[in-house]
C-alpha cells in the first residue's frame, strides 16, 4: 500500500479523530471493509478475482451489502 493509502484506512478507522485508532475502532473498521473480502478470498491468496466476489454479492441469505447500495438517480 502507497503512504497515501495507509493515511486513507487510518483516517477511515479513527472515527473520533483523536489520531489514534482503539482496538474498537480497528475491529468496526475490519469488521466492516476487510473480512467480508477475506472470506471471498476462498484461495487464501490475498488478490481477488471477478469471480471471487459473486457468491457474495448473490446470497439470498446475506443481507450484509443492501444497507451499501447506492441507487443512480
């Protein structure tokens, strides 16, 4: 990750902006942008592919992503 990234997920995760990120703020953060993608990463293999991410986003059951979709007006 570029220096600008790294910033970017810090100043993400530190939702109160006291410059320090909890272990609450890193579990919201991890809960919400990185474990979904890790269990899509069913090859352990830490890049995604198309593929990957469509038994996700496809699941009845998971419900997860409907609260992130955005409607094009």
């Amino acid at each position: 990750m570029s220096f600008g990234e790294i910033k970017k997920v810090f100043e993400t995760a530190d939702r109160d902006h006291d410059n320090k990120v909890s272990f609450q703020e890193w579990d919201d953060f991890y809960t919400l942008f990185v474990e979904p993608f890790e269990v899509a990463d069913q090859r352990d293999f830490y890049l995604l592919e198309e593929g990957d991410l469509e038994p996700m986003f496809e699941a009845e059951e998971n419900n997860y992503w409907d609260g992130f979709r955005i409607e094009a007006e």
